[in-house]
C-alpha cells in the first residue's frame, strides 16, 4: 500500500506542484478516519526525509483547520497560493 501512496504523491506532484492530505483521500470535507490520514502523512515524511518532496502545512481560512501538504522540493507553495487568492495560506512544515 505505501507503493501505491508514493507513486499517487510523486504523480500528482507533476502537475499541479502539489497535494494534501485531504486531496490524496479524496475527502473534501476531512469526516475520513484519522488512521487514514496517519498513514498517508506518514508517506509524505518519509518522501520528505528522503529529499523527494517538501513538507507544507496548509492552513485551512473557510475551516479554521490544518492540513498536511507535499510539494515539488523546488515549488513555492506559500507564494503560489498568495498570488491567486486561495483560500488557504501556507508555511513549511
């Protein structure tokens, strides 16, 4: 299974840039279980220690909540989302 979550990560990490949690469970509103989330985050670090990826965490203005987020070692996520309005700000991890 962690096979898998790599290769969803590393292929969404292509276009757009990056992906949260959230959005590799397809949970639009975050009501999955937490031990759902627990392992998919635990792959984004592990990705993260090995240099692949870079940890963000998205914070959420419509929800008052966080995310975990990985981007492309060379995407500056907090600047993207500042520079279209998104509803979310970000900070590294």
């Amino acid at each position: 299974m962690e096979e898998s979550i790599e290769h969803e990560i590393l292929g969404r990490l292509k276009s757009p840039g990056w992906v949260t949690s959230r959005g590799l469970l397809r949970d639009p509103a975050g009501e999955l279980d937490p031990q759902e989330y627990a392992a998919i985050e635990a792959v984004m670090k592990k990705l993260a220690s090995e240099g692949s990826v870079v940890l963000w965490r998205l914070k959420l203005q419509n929800e008052d909540s966080e995310l975990l987020a990985v981007a492309r070692p060379d995407y500056e996520l907090d600047k993207e989302l500042e520079q279209r309005g998104a509803w979310a700000t970000a900070e590294r991890y």
